[in-house]
C-alpha cells in the first residue's frame, strides 16, 4: 500500500468521525480546524453510521495502526517505565484510532498522524 493510499483511507475516517458521512472519491477533505467547527455544529448523529464508516476506512490500516502502536508503547516503557493496556478486540482497536483522531487539533497535529502510518 503506498502513501497515497493510506492518506486516503485516514482521509475517509476522519470524515467519517466529524461529519458522519462518507468523503466521495474525489472530494477533498477538509483542514482538521474545518472538521472540528463542523463537528461542533452537528445536531443530529448517528452513532452505527459513523462506526460503520469508520470501520470500513480503518480496516485496511488496522494492522499498520497495530505495529506502530505497540512501536510507540514499547518506546514510552523504554523512557517512562510506563505503558498502556493492548486493546483486547477489533472493538478495542477501533476505540484507539477514533481517540486518537478525536483528540487530534490542528492540521500540523494530522500531518504528524499520518506521517506515523507513512514513514
């Protein structure tokens, strides 16, 4: 899977997590700042939809998500002597990237996330 790729199906979750939709082919995806107004001003959701999308664009990443995950948690161990819990289930999994895409602010912030699936 090349880069391209990859930013395409972390395009489509995060599209899929603020907006509840699917993003079209060809349709660029908003900046993170453009998400997070968006978000704030949903008045109706539908929980199984999101989920659903989320799934359908993260599947493809999950076992990319998984190594760099366990990478980054076994760094922090190194330095910390802390770590976090493993994810017990694909439910498990897909509460981690939706936390982490959730907790993400700006664009700068994106940029670091994806880059971490594309180097």
């Amino acid at each position: 899977m090349n880069k391209e790729q990859i930013r395409g199906f972390l395009d489509k979750a995060r599209h899929a997590i603020f907006l509840g939709e699917e993003l079209k082919e060809g349709t660029k995806p908003k900046t993170q700042e453009e998400y997070l107004e968006l978000y704030e001003t949903r008045v109706e959701r539908d929980p199984l939809r999101e989920t659903a999308l989320l799934k359908e664009a993260i599947t493809p990443l999950l076992s990319l998500y998984k190594e760099k995950w366990r990478y980054d948690n076994r760094a922090a161990e190194l330095m910390t002597g802390n770590s976090l819990p493993e994810p017990e289930d694909e439910e498990g999994w897909l509460l981690e990237v939706y936390d982490e895409i959730m907790n993400t602010d700006t664009e700068e912030e994106w940029e670091y996330f994806v880059a971490r699936f594309t180097s």
